[in-house]
C-alpha cells in the first residue's frame, strides 16, 4: 500500500493538495490495515486522513533547503529505470 506513497518535498510545482491528500489516504489506510473502513470507523478514518493531510502540508511548507526543486518527469522515469532495472529477468 505505502508504495503510492511519494517524496513531496522540494518539486516545481510544489505539491498539490490532491497529491498529500493521497499521501494521507496511503498512509491511514496503512495503519489501519484496510483499504476500506467499516461504516462504524468511517468518520475516524476520514478525520485521520484530514488531520494526516493537514499536518502533511505544514511540514511541506516549513521545510527549508538550498537544493534546486526537481522535475516531476525527470523523477519518474528514474522511478521506472529503477523498477524495471527489479523486475529485469
């Protein structure tokens, strides 16, 4: 599950709210060791995915650092160099 979950930090563009709302999403749905909560943990579900969210983008915003922003296409692919580099026979 926690495979969807990637680095948000320091992209141009910056990260959208989609993009940690899914971060959120991966992560609770990681704790909970569900992907689809009960009717009974619904509501708790969804307020930890907000409360996950929120703080998410907060980290974002606070952190600092001198490295240029990387590109979103230039990171993908390295993403699949690398898998199909695993999954080569």
């Amino acid at each position: 599950m926690c495979r969807n979950i990637h680095t948000l930090h320091n992209f141009e563009p910056a990260a959208t709210s989609d993009e940690v709302h899914a971060a959120a999403l991966q992560y609770v749905r990681k704790i909970a060791g569900t992907t689809k909560p009960s009717k009974a943990n619904q509501a708790a579900f969804d307020e930890a995915v907000h409360e996950v969210a929120h703080i998410t983008q907060h980290l974002l915003d606070a952190l600092v650092t001198a490295a240029p922003p990387k590109n979103r296409e230039v990171e993908a692919e390295k993403a699949k160099a690398r898998a199909a580099g695993r999954y080569a026979a």
